[in-house]
C-alpha cells in the first residue's frame, strides 16, 4: 500500500507521522519504504540523518531508460533491539537538493506529476508500505505524492481551524481532481485524525462545531464530507469519533537524536501503534 502523508497546512505533523508510522510498520514486520518529497525543507531526511546515495532522486525520476539501480538511490535507517539484538530497518529516499532548486514549470515538463507513480510502480512489490511525505502546499510535489498513492493520510490539529478547511479542500478538491486524472478510482482519502495538541473536553467541542459548519458548507448532494470526519459516524449512532494522536514532549524531541520517537520510546510506540491499528493494521 502506497500512502501519502498530506495536509496544506503546515506543521501539522507530516513528516513526524511518516517517520514514525513507518517505524511502528516495521516493529509489527512489515517492509516499509519512506520517500522525502518535500525537497525544499528535507526535515524527513535531516530528521534521520540519512545521506543521498550514489545516485540521486533527481536522477532516477530523470532516468526513463531504467538504467539507474534503485539500490543506489534507496538509503537504510537501522535500529537495533538492545534485548533481543533484532534489527528494524527503515528504506528512506533521501531528499535531494537539485530537485527543490528547480522551478515549478521545468519540474512539471521534465518529469509531470506521474513520474513518482511510474517509478513506485516497480518498487511497490518490495515493500508492504511505501509512505510519501509531501510539503503544505498544492503544487508539483505534493500533486505527484498524491497521484502516486493508494490512500491520503491527513494530519489535523483540533485548535487549527485552517488545518480542518484544508483538509476538506484536499478531500472534496484535490483528490477528486487527481481521481480524475488516474481513471482508477483511486488515491481515496482516510479520515482525517488530530495530531499532537493536548485536547480539553472544551477543546474538542469547538472543533467538533468548526467541523459541522465545514460539513454544511458544502451540500451532501455535492460531496458528502461527514464520513472523512466522523468515520464513525450513522443516523442512528451519531459517534463523532475523531481518532488522536496525543502531543508529547519525545515525539519532537526525538529528531534531535535523530532516531525515531517509536523506536526509543514505549509510550510515543503505543500511541504510533494505535494509529497503525486504526488506519492500517487490523
Ligand atoms: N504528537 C506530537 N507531539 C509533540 N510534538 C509533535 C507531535 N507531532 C509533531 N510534533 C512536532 O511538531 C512540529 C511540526 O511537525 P512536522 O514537522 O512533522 O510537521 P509537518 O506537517 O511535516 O510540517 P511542514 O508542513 O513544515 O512540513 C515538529 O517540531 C514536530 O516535532
Ligand atoms: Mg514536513
């Protein structure tokens, strides 16, 4: 399953939510493959200390003669269990800086928003998770992480009400247009969950509010938002469960040792275990 992590907002917590998760795939064995599409910021990357590799993203999304070997270009992050002495290991494209230097309109005639897709297409077998961060905005990297997913996973904040607006933007807008485009139905958006805010009751109820006026806003005839809020949600049960992922203080402090928060931590692996279990893990 490929998944891109996306919301226009920035800061809602992207880049940690693809590191982590990907690390928590990986403490339940599956095979997991991070990309860094956010080439101007690279916090992914920096966040690992991964190096680029012989070859670079650039060049295999350059590459159409299939004559770079992916090895090259695909990094390793490795942990090791001191108990057991058992090794989990991230794949990581590494960010690569030629790519953010290039401007939108070269980036788009050089390589168009397939060319992600195209070259996950060979890739996608090895892995049981390929998760693509993507930077807050709608433009050439972002609309190619889009394009080359199964599914979009779209980190909120409950006190953020311009990371809730864009979220359904991204919902009943972006991904429909790129729905269009691919013909196969997909990438299709996952519910949306609150990231890294301490919630109060009062908290929740606010952003519950701010929620139903975002639903109405747009007729159910149009597009009916409710279920990419409240998945939970039927006429006869009205269970407006938003799933949360807590905010705590090792979870951002971990990108300065530069190993993930669910690696070295027991309570940051829960909380990245439960959001693995609601979203992808039965
Ligand atoms: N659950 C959490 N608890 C505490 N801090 C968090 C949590 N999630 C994210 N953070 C912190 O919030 C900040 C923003 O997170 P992150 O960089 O992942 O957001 P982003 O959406 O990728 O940002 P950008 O839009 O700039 O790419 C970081 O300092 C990160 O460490
Ligand atoms: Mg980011």
């Amino acid at each position: 399953m490929t998944v891109a992590i996306y919301n226009n907002k920035g800061g809602v917590g992207k880049t940690t939510t693809t590191v982590n998760l990907a690390a928590v795939l990986t403490l339940k064995g599956k095979k997991a493959l991070i990309i860094d599409f956010d080439p101007n910021q690279q916090d992914l990357t920096n966040s690992l200390g991964i190096k680029q590799g012989t070859e670079t993203l650039y060049s295999y999304l350059e590459d159409r003669k299939n004559r770079v070997n992916p090895s090259n270009v695909i990094q390793s992050f490795g942990t090791k269990n001191t108990k057991t002495g058992h090794l989990f290991q991230i794949d990581v494209i590494p960010a690569d800086e030629d790519l953010g230097s290039q401007g939108e309109d070269k980036l788009r005639q050089n390589f168009g928003i397939r060319r992600l897709y195209q070259i996950l297409d060979s890739l996608k077998y090895e892995y049981d998770y390929i998760l693509i961060d993507s930077p807050p905005n709608w433009r050439f990297f972002s609309q190619s992480a889009i394009y080359a997913s199964d599914v979009v996973l779209i980190p909120t904040k409950h006190n953020n009400i311009f990371s809730l607006e864009n979220a359904a933007v991204a919902i009943k807008q972006f991904i429909p247009q790129v729905q269009e485009s691919r013909k196969d139905g997909g990438p299709i958006a996952l519910p949306i969950f609150f990231n890294g805010e301490s919630i109060t009751d009062a908290g929740r109820n606010t952003a519950h509010k701010a929620i139903e006026e975002i639903i109405k806003q747009t007729p159910t005839s149009k597009f009916n938002l409710r279920p990419y809020f409240y998945p939970r949600y039927t006429q006869a049960k009205q269970d407006r469960h938003i799933f949360e992922l807590p905010s705590y203080a090792h979870i951002a402090n971990a990108a300065f040792s530069r190993v993930p928060a669910a690696y070295k931590d027991k309570t940051a692996r829960n909380y990245y275990l439960e959001l693995a279990k609601e979203y992808f893990l039965q």
